[in-house]
C-alpha cells in the first residue's frame, strides 16, 4: 500500500489518541487504557503492519469512540475523506464512487 495512504491512516490514529486523552473514562468492550495501548502499538508499527490490520484496529478505535460520543460517522468522514483522496491522487489510485447506505 502506499506511503500516502498509510501516512493518512497513522494521521488518524494520531487524532484518536488526541480525542481519547482529553475524555474521561469510556464504556464498552475495552478500557481506555486499552485503546490508547493499541494506538500507540499502531503508531510505532504503522510501517510495518500490513495496511489491512492497521485499518481494522483504526474502525475498532472509531466505533469506540463513536459509541462513547467523543466523535461520529458523520464527522470522521467529513474529516477523513479529503485527507484520503489526496493521498489515492498522490499515489495514481482512482477514487472510490461515493455510494450513499441512507437509502
């Protein structure tokens, strides 16, 4: 996978430890401690991990913080997007159609 696009995915982890840091304590299956743990474990391996597993530890840490409130669908889309698309330009990967799931 390209650098780009792994440099947007470690940008967000980065975002996510910011956002858990400021919260108090959160709910659900893993502690914040946990999470911050598997952040940081992402951030130093971020060159290393297969791309795959690092986007699935990424979604485990958005649906963690979308559940407690510290962020939503909405606006880590809003957030993430254009980051992404720039990274798919600079790398010559055609940009994902936008589909729309509301129907």
């Amino acid at each position: 996978m390209s650098s780009a696009v792994r440099d947007v995915t470690l940008q967000l982890f980065c975002r996510y430890r910011t956002l858990l840091e400021s919260s108090t304590e959160i709910s659900g299956p893993s502690s914040k401690q946990q999470l911050l743990d598997l952040i940081d474990t992402a951030i130093e391996k971020s060159q290393s991990f297969p791309i795959d597993k690092l986007n699935r530890w990424l979604g485990f840490v958005q649906a963690a913080l979308i559940f407690n409130g510290l962020t939503s669908v909405l606006e880590e889309r809003d957030f993430s997007r254009p980051l992404f698309h720039a990274a798919y330009l600079s790398d010559g990967i055609e940009i994902p159609e936008t589909i729309n799931i509301s129907k």
